[in-house]
C-alpha cells in the first residue's frame, strides 16, 4: 500500500492555516488519526483534521505553532485501517522563520 502526502499552501508558516491532501493507492482505507507533531523539537500534538473527499483521497487543514528554531521539522502523522488491519504513516515537513 502507497501513501502520496502534500501541503498545499502558497506560503507555509506558523499560525498560518494550510490544506493537506493524501491518497492511498488502496481506496477501502480509513484515516483513524491524523496529527501534526515537533519532530525537532517536542511541541506537542496538534489537530489536523481530515476528511474523505472521495475514496482514496482526504483533504483537511491544520496549522503548526511558532517555534524559536529558525527551522522547525514537523511530522504529519496518520493512523488508518483497512478491513482491521492498522498502520501508521508519518510525513515529514519543514517549516521555516
């Protein structure tokens, strides 16, 4: 199973409200979980909520805080579920001062 993940934003910031897509090349799957967290530095776990624009495809938004690294590296995590089967998907993301 594939997972293509993308941000979709004109200009990625904090506080800065941006769109999130991801496909499963499998369309029976469900995205149980879906969060953002501080890979570079623990800044907790924020919503990124998701919904099922059509099978395969989840389309949300989120936004990330503000950090005091110039370079913050952010993961996108997301728990799914096919026919009872659960796995863990975790793209990563920068986002710079």
């Amino acid at each position: 199973m594939e997972a293509q993940a993308r941000l979709v934003t004109e200009s990625l910031g904090a506080e800065q409200p941006f769109a999130l897509e991801v496909r499963f090349s499998d369309p029976e799957i469900r995205v149980l979980r879906s969060v953002l967290e501080g890979e570079s530095m623990y800044m907790g776990t924020l919503p990124a909520l998701l919904e099922q624009a059509e099978p395969g495809l989840w389309q949300g938004q989120a936004l990330v805080g503000a950090c005091t690294e110039a370079r913050m590296v952010w993961a996108w995590v997301l728990d799914t579920e096919r026919q009872g089967e659960r796995r863990r998907f975790r793209f990563h993301f920068e986002v710079r001062r």
